[in-house]
C-alpha cells in the first residue's frame, strides 16, 4: 500500500484468491457446489475497498505515534483476548450439551470484552508489524530476492496485517480419500445454523464437507490474523502470512498459486509451500515471543496438555493412520463412524471438535508439521532445515523448490 509494487502484488493475490483453489470431480459437481456456497461468499474485493482507506487514515492520524510501555499494552490486550477464549470455550460446550448452563449471561460478557479489545486493537496491531520485522531483519530475512543480495534490504511487501474477525473457509474432500478438492472462502458472520445447511447441502452430493475457522488469509493486502487468539498464536500467524507472500515471486510460491486456482493441482507443492511457511514462521514467532515477552507472565497463552496425561497431538496421529487404513480398504463408512467415535472421545477429554471427518483432515494435513498429518514432507523439510546453517539459508533453498523430488534431491 505504500509504494506501487505493492499495490500491484495485492492485486495480483485478490486474483488469485477469487480463483479458490483445488479442482473438482466433474464441471456440475463443481456447479452445483458453487451454487451452495454462492449466497455466503466473503468478497475479497469489498474488503479491500473497505481496509484501504482505513489504514490511510490511520497513517494520516499518525497511528505510528510511540506507546510508553508497547509490551504492556500487547499483553493487557491478549489477557483480555484470553478471557474472550475461555469464554467462548464454554459456550461452545454449553451448546454441545457437556456444561448444563444458561449461556446468555457468558454471551454478554463476551460481546463486552470484545468491544474493549477494538480501541487497542490498531496500535497493537503496529507493535507486533515492528517487532516482527526487527526479528526478520536479525535473521537478514527482507524480500524474495534476498538470495540474489538486492538492494535495499527492506521488507517486501512491507509487513502489515489486520486484526479481525476472519471468514470461513468450506473445505470440500471426497468421502473415498482425504483430499482437498474445492475450497470457498465465507464470510465471517455466517450462523451456525447457515453453516450446518451449508455442509447439509454439499454432503447430498456424495463428498465429505467442513465450514473451518481459519487463523490467517494471505489472499488479502494487508493479511488477515484472527483476532482472538493467543499472543503467540497471533505473532506465528503474522509472520506465516507474510511468508505467503513472500514465498508468492518464487518457483514454489508460483507453483503454490497455480495449484490454488486449479490450473495446475499439485498436492505435494501445496503441503511443501505451507509447511514451510508454517516452520518458517514458527521459529519467527518464537524469537519474536523470547525477545520481547517470555519474562511476562499472563498473555492468555495456555499448554496443548490438559495436565492429566492426555495428549492432543498424539490421538490425533493415531486417529488420522487408523482413518486412512479403512479407506484404503475401501470401508469409507466404518472411518465415518470411527471418526464420530474419536469426536466423541476427544470431547470427553476437553478437545470439542464440532465435525471430524475427510475434510477435516484434508484442510489440517496440508500442513505436513501437524499432528493430523501422516505426510514424510514434514520430516524431509525438518531435515532440510537441519542442514541449513540458518533459517535465511533455509528459506533461500525451499522457495526454489519445484517437485518433492526435488526436495528430496537437495537432502542428498
């Protein structure tokens, strides 16, 4: 937004974002499951019309002004944001029917806090932009072109994200296999109830459907960050976003783009760009979070381990191997019902997942780093990264990546 190429690359990501991403079976699937989610799409478009002039305005106001104490007003902001998850948190079990509660009284509440969380919701979104890029520019991380030692080392595209409501994404999987076949992107206050006719409508015509939250999009200019997350949560998704687009100029980002608009689907180049991304951005956030926040005490920021043993990732794991057995063997109805029953038990020990099935693990195992993924990409790129003598070094190597053959050829 502040320079002219910028405006240009945020263009050329809009594009890219209306095209959606994966292909479908055939034409009329396709057809009929645009229709579905067509009353519901969220307009990239219509939201940067909206954005650009208020982050105008916000510069114009002088919204780069110093804060005396940054640290404390990011965290008091994440405290509150914290109070905002528990309660959330309870209201979605309340709705489940696992908390016998009234929840009107929480709902108040929520719609409270959220309203305190917008009047520092700007200045902390600048805060994080600058410690983010100081972290970037300690790793001598600046543009796509680094590896060819351009001048000047400035972040390209400047580092800018915004902190809201994010939309849905309904991801489409067929019910035989766990592949992500369509993806539309939904405005953020669609209802429960739209959301549930939504995912009705899809699974009439034979294939596995899921309305997810998402924690970032970086289809837009600037990137979009949920804005009830964790501290740290916040910080990665940041950063992974800006590694979208930083990625975007290079063969793997290209790649990447050609897989989401359909032209050229390549599975493996979609779970290598986000797992990358994802590593990459991790390791940002945690230098971010060490240099700036590890000595404070209460940023809302909470373990995976519920303190009695249980372990999220490790059931996860476990559920995604057995899921994949029956389906290899062609029992797609006994990994339905296996996959209900693991809903089931994963509520009973704190996790409530509303759905779980093929689309599930289609839109979570794109990322190869994640516990419902069983792809070897993930050890491969943790290799890499081992090998390489730093994180710059890392992401000079994966963003001229062209096939998982090629990945595997550089750990050679």
């Amino acid at each position: 937004m502040k320079i002219k190429p910028v405006l240009v690359l945020s263009v050329i990501l809009l594009g890219l974002g209306l095209g959606g991403s994966g292909c479908s079976k055939t034409p009329d699937l396709y057809q009929q499951l645009e229709a579905i989610a067509s009353p519901h799409r969220f307009s990239l478009a219509a939201w940067e019309v909206r954005t650009i002039p208020h982050e105008l305005g916000q510069l114009a106001s002088g919204w780069r002004r110093r804060t005396a104490d940054e640290v404390k007003t990011v965290t008091d902001h994440f405290d509150t944001i914290g109070r905002i998850r528990v309660l959330k948190s309870q209201i979605q079990a309340i709705e489940y029917g696992h908390l016998p509660y009234d929840s009107a009284q929480l709902e108040a509440e929520l719609e409270t806090l959220r309203e305190e969380t917008l009047a520092s919701q700007d200045e902390v979104e600048r805060i994080l932009e600058k410690q983010i890029k100081t972290v970037l520019a300690e790793q001598d991380i600046f543009n796509p072109w680094d590896i060819y030692r351009v001048r000047p080392r400035v972040n390209f595209p400047p580092l800018n994200f915004k902190l809201e409501p994010l939309p849905k994404l309904l991801v489409i999987s067929p019910r035989e296999r766990i592949e992500s076949l369509k993806e539309f992107i939904l405005t953020p206050d669609i209802t429960s109830e739209e959301i549930a006719a939504v995912e009705a409508a899809a699974d009439e015509l034979g294939v596995s459907s899921l309305v997810v939250e998402l924690g970032g999009l970086g289809a837009t200019y600037p990137s979009l960050v949920t804005n009830e997350a964790s501290l740290s949560f916040t910080i990665d998704a940041a950063a992974e976003e800006w590694l979208h687009q930083y990625l975007f100029p290079r063969p793997l980002g290209f790649l990447y783009t050609l897989d989401l608009t359909g032209i050229s689907p390549n599975y493996e180049i979609a779970t290598i760009n986000e797992t990358v991304a994802s590593m990459a951005s991790k390791e940002i956030g945690a230098l971010v979070y060490e240099k700036y926040y590890a000595p404070e005490a209460s940023t809302g920021e909470s373990s995976q381990e519920d303190g009695a043993g249980f372990d999220f990732n490790r059931e996860m794991r476990d559920i995604r191997r057995r899921v994949d057995e029956y389906l290899t063997c062609g029992e797609v109805e006994l990994a339905e019902e296996f996959m209900e029953e693991s809903r089931q038990y994963l509520a009973d020990n704190g996790y409530y997942l509303r759905k779980l099935n093929q689309a599930y693990f289609a839109f979570h195992g794109a990322y190869a780093d994640s516990p419902t993924s069983v792809s070897p990409i993930g050890v491969e790129l943790a290799q890499l990264r081992k090998q390489s003598p730093s994180l710059k070094e890392f992401l000079n190597q994966t963003t001229a990546i062209t096939s998982r053959q090629h990945l595997q050829e550089m750990l050679k």
